[in-house]
C-alpha cells in the first residue's frame, strides 16, 4: 500500500483496516467496455490490490473511452484497458486476458478466472457468458455485479 497521503480521503472514511482491505482484494473485470473500465476505474482509483481484465474482442473505434483509445484499434480490448487503467494508479497491479469467445467458455476456465478474487466484475456480457461468470462466482464463493448500458 502506498502513503497514507495518496488514501488519505478513503482512511477517513473506512479507517485504515478499511483500505488495508481494499489493499489486499482482487478484482476480475469481464468485458472491457465503457461502462466496466469506469467501474474498474473507481476500484483503482483508492488502491484495490489488483484487476484482472478479460475480454474477448480486439479494440474499435465505436470501443472509445477514457480507457480504450481510437489509437487502440485492433489491439485487445483487455489489454488496451489494463494499460489505461495501470496508468490511473501505479500502486495497483493490473493484468489481462483475451479470451477466444466468452459466451462458449468452459466452466472450469470461468473458476480459473474467479478463483481468489474478491468480487467479479461483468459490464455488457452477452447472456451465455454471464451465466458461465455467475456459476464461477457461486463455485467461489464470490459476488458478481453485472451490468449493461442502455441505449446505443
């Protein structure tokens, strides 16, 4: 963990267990899409110990965010957001993941993935995948929180 400075807001707020918590808590990020490297983001952001990205595209121009860059197309989604979200905070250890179609992983590859996380992350899955994500994290003993956007 870093100063005590750079988490000074957060200690106030859930005291220094708190952010020796968050400190130590893995996150697994599934589908690097705006709305999941904004959520990641605000793990990043107070000092989550690590991210795990995982996604199963190659970067677009319609995939732009603050996190995957026109300048990122063609390359994977997973690892143009890894970088972006390494940048945000040095002290957190950010990998990544492409996988070959998410929706046809097996189950075994799924509770690889969750195995030792803290929370699970999934962000515009298609339904396929986020049932194979919500059976690891039952395996694991781990919450899931899924969302989608709305709207194009």
């Amino acid at each position: 963990m870093a100063t005590n400075d750079k988490y000074d807001r957060q200690i106030r707020l859930w005291g220094a267990s708190g952010q020796r918590l968050l400190g130590g808590a893995s996150i697994l990020l599934v589908g690097a899409s705006a709305a999941g490297t904004e959520t990641a983001k605000n793990l990043v952001l107070p000092g989550v110990g690590s991210v795990h990205v995982v996604d199963d595209a190659a970067a677009h121009a319609g995939d732009a965010n603050f996190f995957v860059l026109p300048a990122d197309a063609g390359r994977s989604r997973a690892d143009a957001a890894r970088d972006s979200l390494a940048e945000t905070n040095p002290d957190v250890r950010c990998t990544s993941a492409r996988e070959h179609d998410l929706s046809s992983l097996p189950d075994r590859r799924w509770r690889e993935l969750a195995t030792g996380r803290a929370l699970a992350v999934a962000a515009d899955l298609p339904l396929g995948a986020a049932r194979g994500l919500a059976r690891a994290c039952v395996a694991c003993g781990i919450p899931p929180a899924t969302h989608a956007r709305a709207g194009p």
